[in-house]
C-alpha cells in the first residue's frame, strides 16, 4: 500500500484506495463517481471542475491539502476565475493525487444530474392563488388633482377590482412614479391576497405572475415552476440538498449547527442560494426572471424548516421537540435574501409536531385521507419518513428516521435514480443467478450484456433485497447465507459476504456492483422503522387491518409493491390496495401555491392530527428489533394477530 | 498670483487664494474654517483629518487632485487606515497645499459643532407611544404540551394583557427558542400598534423601549433620543444634512438625481448612514445600544421625505407635482438598512402636498392652529420654508423657497449657530459704528475688545440687515450707501460695496467680518419670499391682519423680533403676538414618537390642510419683487391696504 493513497468524493461519500499519480479523474471513474468530461480528459472542455479540499476531516478520517495534488498547470489556470482557483478548484482530468484527499465535485460537474419523478397521480385542485394580476389604466396626475402616486394606484385598483385597504409594499413604492408613467399610466399589478400590492409594471398586458413550489427534503430538492395565472406547471429542477456537506441527516446538521458559532447561519445560507439557484434557472429556461416569481411555497420536515428559516433548532432536536414555530409564516423574499421579486412572500405550510413537519402537511393536502371513509395508511418515504394513518373521522400522525438507505445513499453502491442505477432485480431461486434493469436501459441483463450499470437506486434495493430473501440468499434475519455454492455470494476485502449483482465486464464502472451485508441491514433499519412506526399508528387507532396503503416520495413511484411487501415496509395489505402516488409533498406543495383555501385547510389539518411519539413508548426498541426480521415477525405485535 | 493657490473647503464652501507650501490647517485658519487641532498643529494628536477629494468641480470651477498636495508623510500614515488613505485622508496640520484643492473637512474634525437650540415652549403631550413593553413569565414546555415557542409566547402575551391577534416579526423568531430560555421562560416582549412583537429579551426587567425623532432639514439633521416607557428625553445629537455634498438646495439635489444613474442611491444612503449613526452616537452616550430602539420617527419636507426613503423624486420636481406617496408610512428599519433594531418600524408622518411635507405636519401636530380659535400665521424658516394660516375653522399652507442665507449658509462670512458666531447686531444711526455679540460671550463689542468672531449666523444676519437699514447704511432697495463718511463702508477686492462688522484684530479667524452686498440681497430674497407666501395665504383666507404670528425652527427662537419685523419676515403684527417656538418640527416628530393618537390626528390634518400653490399665481413675480424692499411695499396688496 505504500504508494496508493485514499481518496473520498463528496458529497456522494464515495471513497477508495488509488495509485499515487492517478488523476482525480480516473480516481472517480475508479470508484464509480460520475464526473462530467465532454473532451474524454484532454483538459480542452472544461467540464470536470471539482474542488480539492483543505483540512482534517475528522468524520472521514482522513486530511486533504491542496499540496496532496499535482502542482496547477497553465491550462487550468485559464479555465478558472481567481476565486475559484483559490477556493481550490481543479480540473478532474488534470489533477493527479499525491496523498490523501478529499475532493468535492460540485452540482454543475456531476454527470447523473437527478431525475425527480412526475407523479402517477392526477389531481384536482381549484386554482385560486394568492397571488393574483389586475390591469389597470390609472387616472393621470394634474395640477388639480393632488393624489400622490400611491393614492392614484390604490383608488383606481378599489374602483375597477373592488379591492379596498390594500397596502403597497415599500420596495413597491420606490419606482412607482417612473413604472406608472412609462406606458402612459397602464399597468399590471401583482396584489398578494387581496392586502398588498407586491409589484408593479408598465403595460396593461405584462407576464403572467410566476410562483415555485419546493420540496426540501433532507436528500434532494425538488422544485416547480407553475404559471400563476394558469396554474400550469412551467418548468421543475432539482439537486442535492446542499446541506449535506455539514451532515448526512438532520441530527447531524442540528449537532453542527449547534456546535459551530455560525453553524445554523451557515446551514441557511446555503439553502437559500440553492433556492435562488433553482429560481434562476427555471426562470431562465422559459425566457423569464427571477424578479417575476411572486411567491414560493416551501415544504420540508421540521428540522429542514429550521434550517431554511435560521430558526434556532436546538431545542426541537432534545425533549420535549418543541419547535420555535408551527404555525404557517409568510416571510418576504428579501428578509430570507432569496433572489426573487423582493416584495413576494415565501409561504411555509404549518408544522404539525416534533419532526413531522410541513411537507407531511403537504401529502395530507394531496391525499386528503381527512375527506375519505377509507382507513388510509400514507408512508411518505424519504430520509425522513412521515406515516398518516386515518380517516375523516380521525387522523394520526408519527415520523420515523428512515435514513437515507431508500434514496441509495449510505449504500456501497447506492446512487440516486438517474441513468446507469439498477432500478429493478430479480434473482433465481435455483441458479442465484440475477436478473436486472437499468435506468436508461429498456433491455434486462442478462438478455443485455453490457448494462452500463453503475450503481443501485432505491427502488433497486429494495428489489435485490426482497429477491435475496425470496431466492434463500439471506434468512430472516437478514444474514447472508455463506454456504451457497455460487460465485455471486463471496468474500469482500474485508473478509465479510457479499452478493454480486453485477459483474465488472457488464458496468460502466469497471467494477463489480455488490450488495453487502450493511447494505441488507440499513434496508432493514429503514423499513423496521417505517413498520413500526404504521404498526403502533394502527394500534392507537384500534385497527388491525387498514384499507389502502399509499406509498410516497418521489421513489415510492417505482418500487415493486411485491418486493415492499415481501420485505414488510408496511403491514399486510392487498395489493391492489396498495398505490405508489409519487412526490405527494411536492404536489401538496404545488396544491398550496395554486389555491389559497389549500392553505387554510392546512392549518386546520395540521391541528387536528394526532402526533404520535413512538420513539417514547416502553415497548418501542423490542418491536423495532422484531420488526427488523424479513418479513416481519407478526408475534411482535401479538394482539393484533 | 504665480504662487498662490485656490482653496476651498467643504461642506462650509469658504474658498480664498493662499500661497503654495501653506499647510491645510493654516489656511483653513486663514478663511476661518473651524478645524480640530489639539495638539496645536504638531502632528501629535490626529485630531485634524481632512480629505483632499479628486475631480473636477464644475460648480466651483476648480479641479483638486490628491497630487496638488505634498507627500504623504510616515507620521500620518500611522494615524490611517488604508481605506482612509485611499479615501483621501490627511492631517490638516502636516499636508501642504501645492496646487489648487477642495478639501472636506468631516463632521469629526469640526471645532463648531453645530448647537440645535431647545425650543422656548413647553409642550404638554400625552404619553401613548406605538411601541409598548411587556413582562412576561411564559409556562415552560413539557411533552404533553406540544404548543410552540411562538404560539406558548402569544397564548401568554393574550392571557396577561389581552392581547390577540398578534403577529410575530420574522426577525425575532430566528432567536426566539434560546431567548425564551435564557432566563427561565421569563422575557421582556416588545409590542408594535398592539398588532405585531418585534422585539423580545430575556427577563422580566429589560431596560426601557428606545425611540428616536429625526427632523430632517435640508441643511440639518437634529434628533432626540426617548425612553419610550416614561417619554422623558435621553439625548439628542445633531449634523449637517450628509446630502448637501450632492447640492446646497433640494431642486440641486432632484437634478443630481436624475443626472446620475445611482443618484437616487447615493442620495438615499449617506442619509440613512447618518440615521444610523445619530443612533449610535446617541445610545452610546447613555450606555445603551443601538438594537434597543424599538421605532425611529422622521419629519422632512417632501424631497428630503423622497431622498430618505429612496422614492423616485424626478416627477415630484416637476408639474404637477405629485409626490410618489403622502400617506403616512411604517417601513422595516432593516429594509432601509437603518442600525437600531431590524424589526423596528420608521414611521414616517404624512406629506401634505407639494414641497409642504411631513415636517409641516409636525409643525402643525406641535402648534395645534386646528384646535385654536385665533387665526395663526405660523411660519417655519429653514432652507426650505413653510408657511400655515389658520384656526379650527380652516388652514392652509405653502412652501416657500428661502433659501439658506437665513441658516448663515451662503453669507460671505455667513456659519451656523455655534460658538464664535455673531448673533446680536446693532448700529449707532449716527457714527454707523456696530456693536455686536458673538455666542460664548458675554460681553458685547466694543465692551469686549477681541470677541474671537468667526462669523456670522442667521440671527446676527436678520439683525445686521434691519440695522444696516435703520442706521440709513442701506436704502430700501437694500443697496449701501456708497457715500457715507465712515470707513466700515468701504469697497471689496472686487470693487463692491461692503460693511465691515468687525475688524481683523477682534476676530479668531483674523479677518474682517464684512456684509456685502450680495448677503444683504440674499435676504432680501428669503424673506421676500416669506413674506409673499404668507401674504398670499392672507388673501386666500380673507384675512388683513393675523391675531398671531409664530416663528418656528431652530433658528426661530434667537432672531430678534423687532428686527425681522423691521426687515418685513411677517406681515404687520403686534410684537407681543410674536412668538418664537423653536424647532417645532422636531417638537411635533417627538409628539409622534410618543402618542400614537398624534399620529392619526396628522393623517387627518394633512389631508384637511388646504395647499395653496403660489408660484403659479399669475401675480407672483410682481408681488415677489416688491416685497424685496425694506420694509415690504405695502402698495403690492393694495386691496389690502
């Protein structure tokens, strides 16, 4: 090992040993991390831009120092600004590491740019937005009428509209003699609510007002761009939550925040320029501005809200889990310094309680279980994971830390579902022998020799979980079975079994794709979390049975119900009853956005649902660890059977 | 001439010839500009910064150059940062002027610190303030009561002092979890109009609520600190208007914003820097900070209103008029980016019309000509002029343009009310002999050999001029009397006529002190102006003599009576129906600070007022120029008479 040295890519945490004099570039490939090189490494494009980091990394273990790389060489030094190089920027296909490193790809340099799922869902919704546009064509001043500019504006939106005591905003107020004047006392004015008049432009025929719609989720963002006039859907973007860097969950990011002087600062400001980011570039792909979104709605759990808010988290994050703030907010663009119409109200759907927040708010605004006869069990799966069980009658709620081994992180080969990850797998019971799809792929392995695979999405792990225990792989217990006379079930490095799903020859990763026997255990963790959580709801509601299982999250359009009820990530259901409803806080969220009596049924929901605290009853750590066995065990919950 | 050199020195505008090698602070002794020099001129004490500035200037037909005066030496490079020096900074007493210069001398380095004179009338006003405290002891969260922060403050701020509905700022909640806390979930809540908390501290016991009145002149900024609780005046500071760098009169400074592309910026933010920084001068002085004032009240006429508040002044300019908003406004001290605290509110009074703006209102809130019976004339001298006519029954008002001759700004040896000024002028009728008396003494000249003058302010002024009249020196054109046997009329280096009020040897700035003709026009002009305005008003009313005349600003309360009645400032009036109120403005700005109901009186009483525009009378030219004569032309209002 003498002249190999350890590198680790963030944010995706891949890590590995490589040769000293490697380039940064082959290093990623090594390890299965897609960087961007359009000109195949030549250093003429440009494109692989990742950032070598400085300093000891104490929960890596490892430091990194720009003097661990090769010495900068002319070409990259024009590619990049004088901040960027100092910031530590370097071209992937350039770099060569001399010692131990830690190098960050940034979004722009990734090659699997994430893929949000569209819903399978179609829903209704009315479109009443709080914002709304009104046409106007103002009286002219004259010496002998001594109106100000403001008085002109409101009097005639009270004469034409009927909209009485308005206020305008100050940023509003500033340019509104020249605005009124340009087009010859003809304008369109953005009013929020029918209160404020949030913005002003010249014509009676201006754009129509632009409103996002945000799902933070601990993992990723997922953003939508809708025509507030139309309620059509313009545009959507998504990327990484860029909090990851300061923890992989949200425990995590509260311990940061809290033992870092500007920790929470921190936190929040990178997250409001993602969401200016995303702003921008949903904007700029339609020909629009940022300057023309009047209103974002966001959803996210509690933690999320904090951080994106700056509200302090340390006392949601110990008992009793009380939050700085329930109720929804309404706080304006340029108080959170998000690059929008600094007059437009970001719009925070209410917290319910504790960890269960507004994007489970969101879900329950999209799947209204409190209008249905219906027992519904809702499992919105994410890093976070929220379970609703209920009806009109009655509603309960409980969240659940899933980890993020779902979304295909904190897993060997885990990626996100983008093309080259395996979405799906089947494994012979007889052979051991697997069969699986790629993203990006119409065509299964074996059928198809060279899958490109190069790692394994949520929905694909749960599959080759599933089909490990269903093929006799793995007990119960979730125990790789080492005595099976097959070469897909070996030894790894470390002298511990794993299964080969996919060989080298077939990836584009030129190494083989294993499952692990940590990879099997987060599985289990996640979804004896999501089982427990379900089963103690359905207790508390007296129910041994529910009516319909709804699964969402944006993964949870595309795993294999089979495959989930194999495993027990929810309690025995028909499986007809059980319905995948994709993204439902993004769609809540858009819902939100779209229809301001949304909002109010929000607010009304979030107090009426009964927040149930698992984590606090007696029996809670034995039916956790029961509930870890494939499937679960039923005698755990012993009078329900 | 050949080694002589111009200089001038700002913000005063003294200018005059020196020779080359003399050293900044000898010349600005030489032209009687006050500057700090502790030390005595030995580079000791660093008390006598400057700054070279570097341009052409067209207005004063001058370019100065940091090159146009010696090097920098080792001993100032110590006393300066390096923004400083970059900036321009020198010591007065080191630099020598080479070549033609204009030279800054800031606030700090000013020996005359401008003196704002306490008002002569007690005010009795009600005690009401829009910002209220309250103790609170807040039941700590337990996990059977999931309420949170925000909602556990407001269940408490309801159940003790019934208050409901109330509305928490953004900024506060950021903090407001640990703030809870910190002493036991015992705090101090800052509540804005009953409606909205914008502050809370930890403890039952927090100091008082802070409030601050500014009136913002066109020449001068006073303002008065105020514990909100008790009322009582905590401090008061005061300074030049930063924006008259940008043009002595505000039709300069509209012009200087539309000529430049960040103008209206420029503008904006040097006023809200002084904000700021009165703020902290004046909470520093009594151990407070600048985050416990809870509002900020500011009264201005109508382009000082727009220039603060960053409103686009271009059609205010111009007819008809109109201003961007008269309604009173509330804007978020961080959304101006004011220091004190962000949640704070600037509550600006309403505009009346025109030039007549919320200063007027605060003039009227103060006086209270609305409740009176007697018909008042009230008339508020400063650069800009306003003048209201009335009682119970009816009011009207006008602006005037005055000037600042009257503020000693633009007097040949004109300064303000400070130390070393000339404020008392009479003249022997017979030897045309003065005797005068300069603040800080107390003996008048010739009693007092060497009075240390400096020169002479709006006080001394008025007198000089009715005295120079009186004494047959000038005519009633105001045109000296060449002819007279005396050597105090004399001609100037330019070959016109001029008095000499005091001779070099008495004075400090080692100069004659002398009245030219172009100051005696000057007032002339100021008061013309005056006095048609309030004619004017007269006529509309009705009326052909007031029953009550009432000179207000600061500078009202030390001119003497008889000599602005002699002058014609005012219509004929019973001396003892003459009253000087002081700055009545910043009375009325006070009152609104403390008593909300004050303020909803001003909102009604702007809008009741009756504007009267007299420039476009079709007389006014005529009328203007007769009342230029000493005593004003009777026969210009023959109706009248």
């Amino acid at each position: 090992m003498a002249d190999t040295v350890e590198i680790v890519f963030q944010p995706s945490g891949r890590r590995g040993r490589t040769l000293a004099g490697t380039t940064l570039l082959a290093a990623a490939q090594e390890l299965g991390v897609g960087i961007e090189a359009v000109c195949g490494g030549k250093g003429v494009c440009g494109k692989c831009r990742v950032i070598v980091e400085e300093g000891r990394f104490e929960k890596l273990g490892i430091a990194s120092s720009r003097g661990h790389v090769s010495a900068l060489s002319p070409v990259e030094e024009k590619f990049f600004s004088r901040e960027e190089l100092e910031r530590g920027y370097r071209l992937a296909c350039l770099a060569q590491v001399n010692a131990d490193l830690v190098v960050t790809v940034p979004e722009e340099s990734r090659t699997a740019k994430q893929v949000i799922l569209e819903q399978g869902k179609t829903r209704a919704y009315s479109l009443n937005p709080a914002v709304k546009q009104y046409s106007l064509t103002i009286e002219p001043a004259a010496l002998d009428d001594a109106r100000d500019d403001r008085q002109r504006l409101l009097d005639a939106l009270a004469q034409v509209y009927g909209l009485e005591n308005l206020t305008v905003d100050y940023t509003v107020l500033r340019d509104l003699p020249q605005v009124l004047r340009q087009q010859d006392w003809q304008v369109t004015v953005t009013v929020w609510q029918e209160q404020e008049v949030i913005r002003v432009v010249p014509g009676r025929d201006a754009a129509p007002s632009l409103g996002i719609a945000i799902d933070i989720g601990t993992t990723t963002l997922a953003a939508f761009l809708c025509d507030l006039t139309t309620g059509e859907l313009l545009g959507r973007a998504s990327r990484m939550n860029p909090e990851i860097g300061y923890g992989e969950d949200v425990l995590a990011r509260i311990s940061y925040a809290m033992s870092n002087e500007d920790g929470r600062d921190k936190l929040q400001q990178v997250m409001l320029k993602a969401i200016s980011e995303l702003a921008a570039e949903m904007t700029a792909k339609i020909g629009r501005k940022p300057l023309e979104v009047d209103e974002i709605v966001l959803v996210y759990n509690t933690a999320m809200h904090h951080f994106t808010l700056g509200l302090e988290p340390k006392f949601m994050g110990r008992s009793p889990f009380v939050p700085a703030v329930s109720a929804p907010l309404d706080i304006k663009a340029r108080d959170l310094g998000i690059a929008i119409n600094p007059a437009a109200n970001i719009h925070s759907l209410p917290v319910e309680a504790g960890f269960v927040g507004p994007d489970n708010v969101a879900v329950l605004l999209a799947e209204e279980p409190y209008k249905s006869d219906k027992v519904k069990l809702i499992i919105d799966i994410g890093t976070n994971g929220e379970i609703d069980l209920g009806n009109k009658d009655r509603l309960l709620s409980t969240s659940c830390a899933t980890g993020p081994a779902l979304e295909g992180a904190q897993i060997a080969f885990g990626m996100r579902a983008a093309a080259g990850a395996i979405e799906r797998v089947e494994i012979d019971a007889e052979t051991k022998e697997p069969r699986y799809k790629v993203i990006g792929q119409e065509t299964w392995y074996p059928e198809l020799k060279f899958t490109g695979a190069q790692g394994i999405c949520g929905s694909g792990i749960i599959d080759v979980v599933a089909a490990l225990y269903t093929a006799g792989i793995i007990s119960k217990a979730g125990r790789i079975n080492g005595r099976l006379e097959t070469p897909r079930v070996r030894k790894d490095e470390n002298g511990r079994l794993e299964y080969v799903l996919a060989w080298a020859e077939e990836t584009a990763i030129h190494k083989d794709i294993t499952i692990k026997q940590g990879d099997i255990r987060a599985v289990q963790l996640a979804k004896g979390a999501i089982y427990t959580g379900a089963k103690y709801l359905m207790e508390k509601y007296g129910i041994e049975q529910v009516e319909e299982v709804i699964l969402a999250g944006a993964f949870g359009s595309y795993i294999n119900k089979q495959s989930a009820l194999t495993l027990g990530l929810f309690p025995d259901c028909d499986l007809d009853n059980v319905k995948a409803v994709g993204n439902a806080a993004g769609d809540g969220a858009r819902i939100a956005l779209l229809d301001i009596d949304k909002r109010r049924e929000a607010a009304s929901v979030a107090r009426q649902v009964e927040f149930v605290e698992t984590a606090v009853e007696p029996d809670f750590q034995t039916r956790f660890m029961d509930a870890l066995a494939i499937p679960h065990a039923k005698d755990s919950f012993p009078h329900l059977t």
